[in-house]
C-alpha cells in the first residue's frame, strides 16, 4: 500500500504541476494582451493629437468612428451574468485563442447558483483544458471548441463539444480513455466526482472527429 500511495501522490502532483503551468500560460497571455492594448491605446492618441493640433475635426471623428468599429469587432469577452463563470471563461477562451484555436460561446447564468463558485470553476476549467488539449493536433483551421450553458428549467445545463484528430475515443467503464496517456485522466474524475455530489446527470460521446461533453446541476 505505501508503493501504490507514492504512485498515487506522484501522479497527482503531477497534474497539480500541470495546472498550475495552465494557470500561468494563461495570466501571462492576458498580461500580453493587456500589454498590446496599452500599446495602441497609446498609438491612437498620438493619431488624435496630431489630427487636433491640424485642426481637422473631420478626421478626430473619422477616426474615431473606425476605432468603435474595431472595438465591437474585436470584443470577444463573455459575460454570462454570473462573475466566477466570467473569469474562468474568459481565461480559458483567451488561451484557446493563443493557441490558434476558434471558441464559439454562448452562455448565459443567474447571478446566484446553488451549486459553489468552486465546483463551477473546477467543471468549466477542466473541461476547456481537455478541449484545448484535443484541440491541438488539428490544423489551425480544423482547431474549433463549442461552448454552450443556460438554464434548463431549474438545472443549469452545460455543453461543450471540441474537434479532435484522434477518432473515436476507447471507453473504459463509463469514461473514455485518455489521450495524454497514463497519469493524466484526474481532471474528468474531478469532475464525475462534483457532479456525482450534486446530483448532476453527466454524458459523453466521442465520435470521428468530435467530442461532447453534456452536464446537467440541479439548481434547487
């Protein structure tokens, strides 16, 4: 038993190990992002200043008018209602986005969930990085993850769906086996395991070329 225990202490450290790079791949993508922003933001001043000091209002509102235009094109963050949703999305779907793959969300949340901000971050959070982690062996432009959560009478229902490279997953059990290999697998039993205590009704199914994962929570 103290052999299979240090097995076991070691696999989960390694996957600690694993988020914890996830995390930080995601904080600095953002910090670049942000950095960029600052960037123009900067750049389109100077624009603006040397249109005024020209005295030529009809370029300040041309320009200006681009800039909204770009603003709404670009704007791609997600505000489902619910803020721990927000953040974890909005991370996750940045680092997708790093990564050359395409995110379609539409997700919509009540303010107030019963279920914790805790278990809402862990299901989100291991789910996208199991997309992304799919998502990787396909060209760049085959690269595409669906995400798609609302209310479903009184349980919140959650929907993401990925393409992969790898065909048709084996199932062992009631899981699919994992594509990382050995050692790897802890995010799905994370998440059997919260929606398990809730009460939750979870399914999976793999087929050529694309992966579904489907949750329901009660949230009463």
């Amino acid at each position: 038993m103290g052999l299979l225990s240090k097995q076991i202490d070691q696999r989960i450290g390694a996957y600690q190990r694993e988020l914890i790079e996830t995390h930080y791949a995601e904080v600095e993508n953002m910090y670049n992002q942000i950095r960029g922003w600052r960037h123009d933001y900067r750049n389109h001043i100077q624009v603006m200043k040397a249109y005024a000091a020209a005295g030529d209002m009809d370029a300040i509102r041309q320009y200006l008018d681009m800039l909204d235009t770009d603003l709404n094109t670009v704007d791609t963050v997600v505000k489902t209602g619910n803020a721990m949703a927000d953040a974890i999305l909005n991370s996750k779907i940045s680092l997708a986005q790093s990564r050359g793959i395409t995110v379609l969300c539409d997700a919509h949340i009540p303010v107030r969930l019963k279920m914790s901000e805790l278990d809402l971050c862990c299901i989100i959070g291991n789910l996208f990085d199991n997309a992304i982690d799919a998502s990787l062996p396909l060209p760049e432009s085959q690269r595409l993850i669906r995400v798609y959560m609302d209310m479903k009478g009184t349980q919140l229902y959650i929907s993401f769906t990925n393409f992969t490279a790898a065909g048709k997953l084996p199932k062992v059990g009631k899981r699919f086996r994992s594509t990382k290999g050995d050692g790897h697998g802890f995010g799905l039993v994370r998440i059997d395991q919260i929606i398990e205590r809730l009460d939750g009704y979870l399914t999976r199914n793999s087929e050529e070329g694309a992966f579904t994962t489907e949750i329901l929570i009660p949230q009463v």
